[in-house]
C-alpha cells in the first residue's frame, strides 16, 4: 500500500472514531455530566466550544463564523501540503504526521459545520440527532464536542506563590477531544523529528532533475 492510500486510510479511520465517540457522548450525556472511568484522573466530562482546541473560545457571532471559514481554508492548504508531500516523496513519517494533524482539524470542523443542525441542545437534557423541530443553531454554528478530561494532579498552590498563592491547580484541566489529540501527535511528532523529516525532503528536492515528475500520487 502506497504512502498516499496509507495516510487517506488514517484520517479515514481517525474522523470515523472522532465522530462515534462524540455523537455517543452526545446522544447519552447532557452537558456538565461526568463519567469516571479511571478514579479521578480519567474521567469522561461533557463540555462543547465553539471550535478550538482544548475549549478555547473566540467570542461572538462572527468570531464564531470566523473561526469556522478560516478552519476550512486551513484543512485545504493541510490537504494540498500533504498532497506536495506525497508528490515529492517525502519522508513518511511527515506525511503521516500531517495526515494526523489533517484528520484532527476535520474531525472538528465537522462539529462546527453541521453539529448545530442534526442535534437538538444539550443543556440540562441529552441531546436528539435529526430532531423534527431542527437542531439548536444553523450552518457554520456548531459547537465542538469534548469529552476527555484528566485531572491527573489536583492541589493547591503554596501561600507565597506570586499571584496564585492559595487558588487550586488542576494538571491537565483542558477537557478535549479524539480530533485535538490526533492534532497534538501529529505536531509533536513533526516537531521531534523535524531535522530528519525536512533535511531528507530538501536533499531529494536538491537531487531531483527539474524535469523530473513523482509519479506517485494520494490516488
């Protein structure tokens, strides 16, 4: 199997995932509600956000609209990377890397194109999919769906702490997702091994005839 059909094949396998887990959450928990599946520190905690990672929030109306068409523009200049990449037979693991990081942010685009229109609101109740009466917003307002929380370390900060001094501290407080994990391996990877990954793509860049053509492509 190809690089391409091999990356196509993960950000296939990753938006599936992505997605049965949030509209199981969605479908069985209101919002607010908790899961503990591993004592304290694993917990499945149910929260939405307007579409960034790990709940963070643009505000108003249009921060949201915004937020939504520049993910989109996003993902296609991701895909077309990934396409070059393929094309130019860079090193595998970037391109996997990027197929990650691709699948993660449309995984949660989704959410915010559609989510608002095939569910009814969460709050206080859980939530019908294709309700008779519409979903809880339209087209580019849906809100993200998170669901993982791991408190792994719950204390307080020491009394001559500057500006903290006394308040509790919660590591790791985010709540995210499947899509913001796939996203952060992806990163992480590119940038641990980035040296390798771009050096090899330069050197073939450098030993490859100008009228040379890949002939490999994502299909």
């Amino acid at each position: 199997m190809s690089i391409g059909k091999k990356s196509i094949l993960i950000i296939l396998v990753i938006l599936s995932l992505d997605q049965f887990f949030k509209i199981l959450v969605k479908t069985n928990m209101s919002i607010g509600q908790e899961i503990h599946v591993i004592g304290n520190w694993f917990i499945l905690h149910f929260t939405e956000n307007n579409g960034m990672a790990f709940g963070m929030d643009l505000p108003g109306d249009n921060g949201k609209i915004f937020l939504s068409l520049f993910r989109i523009m996003a993902v296609t200049g991701i895909a077309f990377y990934m396409r070059y990449l393929i094309r130019h037979k860079a090193h595998n693991g970037l391109v996997i890397s990027v197929a990650l990081i691709l699948a993660g942010a449309a995984g949660n685009i989704f959410d915010s194109l559609f989510y608002g229109m095939i569910f009814e609101d969460s709050w206080g109740k859980v939530a019908t999919m294709f309700p008779e009466g519409g979903g809880y917003s339209s087209f580019l307002h849906g809100r993200v769906v998170d669901m993982l929380y791991f408190p792994v370390i719950k204390a307080y900060w020491p009394e001559w702490f500057p500006l903290w001094g006394g308040q509790s501290l919660v590591f790791f407080r985010p709540v995210f997702n499947m899509a913001d994990s796939s996203i952060t391996v992806g990163v992480f990877i590119i940038l641990f091994f980035q040296k390798r990954f771009f050096a090899e793509l330069e050197q073939k860049e450098a030993d490859k005839p100008a009228s040379e053509e890949s002939p490999e492509t994502i299909s």
